[in-house]
C-alpha cells in the first residue's frame, strides 16, 4: 500500500485553494509539478502500525551577485531524536539564477530529499521571509520565474500527511547556509 496525500496540513489550509498562475505547458519549471503523490511503500498489515517518520527540514538558497552564479542547501534532521541526527543533505550549484529562484529550489530539493526517505511529517525552516510566507498564502507570487517554482513547493508539500513552515532567522539556518557557500566555493575552484 503506498502512502496517501493527506490535506491535513498544519498552519493554515493553503492547499484547500486553487493554485493560481500555475505553469503552462512551455514553461521550463513545469517538471516539477508531475512529481507522483504516492510515496514509498509502508505497511499494509492491520496489526502493524504505519511507520511515521517526523522530519525537520532547513534549506537555503544563494547567489553571488543577484542573478549571478548560485547553490542550494538543505539539511533533513530526525525531528525525534534527542541529539541531532542528519538523515539527508542537498549541496549543489544550480547555474545562474536570482537569490529568490535559489530559495526556492532548495526547498524543492529539500522537499524531495524528505520524501525520499520516507518522511510523513515535516517542519520546513528557512531563512527567506518571502519563500515561506509566499508558501503559506500570505504574500502574492508577482515575479514570473517564482511562479512555477511556488507551484511545485505547494504539490510537492502535499505529499506529506502533516506540514509546518517556519522562518528563522538566518543565525538558526547555518547548516543549509553552509552547504550553499560550500557549493559556490567548490565551483569556483573549478
């Protein structure tokens, strides 16, 4: 039996709205909406309890110069664990992109990081005031490159049975801060 989307979500109904500005078929982003929505497979006996996996992901994004060269970070910790137990990374240059396009696609690397693992609840944490709020409802998605990715963070969001969005600030988002600055460093040495 493969996990179900749940519309469960903590902090606000987002998702019960109709996405706006959704990707056209030309768009360059619009493979990150066809993500499937079944997860990996948990179990289907009625006397064993479904595995929960409660995750905290924290993701940043930059750029040198806004567009200039840019990477993402995220990190996925065990939310349960009483010592801080990294379950997945994502450290990689994406090419030229604006900081907000950065933001945006480590929290989809990230998102996709915690699926893959098996995550069923997780807390996003980041440092971009606009990515979360944007996700949640609460600022417009103006810009048009923004638009696509915002659509992909709300299906890809859905997967989980319970989300959290969280901005923190920056001195709390060190680790995925870290793996950006890595990223960027290794590149350039190139």
């Amino acid at each position: 039996m493969s996990a179900k989307a749940n519309p469960s979500i903590n902090q606000s109904s987002f998702f019960d709205a109709p996405i706006a500005n959704s990707p056209t078929d030309d768009d360059p982003f619009a493979a990150y909406d066809e993500a499937p929505l079944a997860g990996p497979e948990l179990s289907a006996d009625a006397d064993q309890p479904t595995r929960q996996l409660s995750v905290v992901m924290y993701c940043d994004g930059g750029s040198r110069g806004n567009p200039g060269p840019a990477a993402i970070g995220a990190v996925v910790f065990d939310a349960n664990a009483d010592d801080a137990v990294v379950l997945a990374e994502v450290s990689e240059c994406i090419g030229i992109a604006t900081n907000n396009v950065a933001e945006y696609k480590a929290m989809l690397a990230g998102l996709d990081a915690a699926f893959n693992i098996g995550a069923t609840t997780i807390t996003v944490r980041a440092d971009s005031k606009l990515l979360i709020e944007q996700l949640k409802g609460n600022y417009k998605v103006k810009h048009p490159n923004l638009q696509p990715l915002h659509a992909a963070g709300l299906n890809k969001l859905k997967r989980f049975q319970r989300v959290t969005l969280e901005h923190v600030r920056r001195e709390y988002n060190t680790e995925a801060d870290a793996l950006v600055n890595q990223a960027l460093d290794a590149a350039r040495k190139r």
